[in-house]
C-alpha cells in the first residue's frame, strides 16, 4: 500500500465520520491513524530450503 492510497482511505474514513467529530479530533484522528498505518510494516525475510 502505497503512501497516497493510504491518504486516500485516511481522508476517507474521515469525511464518512466528519459528523461526529469536531475538528480538532478530526485533526488528532488523521495523525493517529497515518502515524499507524506508517508503522505497520511486514519484515519478510527469503530463508533457502537448506537452512531448513
């Protein structure tokens, strides 16, 4: 998942709840959740047959 995709479902997740939440929690939201979904990496790591 690239960078912009995941604006796009951050921005997008917070126009469907924009009626609920003040700006100010719209803001600490948007920075919680890139802050997140930036740190959800998957470390793979190719491991040959031999070393099994």
């Amino acid at each position: 998942m690239g960078d912009a995709s995941m604006e796009e479902k951050v921005a997008a997740i917070l126009n469907k709840i924009s009626g609920y939440l003040s700006v100010a929690q719209m803001r600490k939201l948007k920075e919680v959740m890139s802050k997140t979904f930036k740190e959800k990496t998957v470390n793979v790591y190719e491991i040959s047959n031999q070393k099994l």
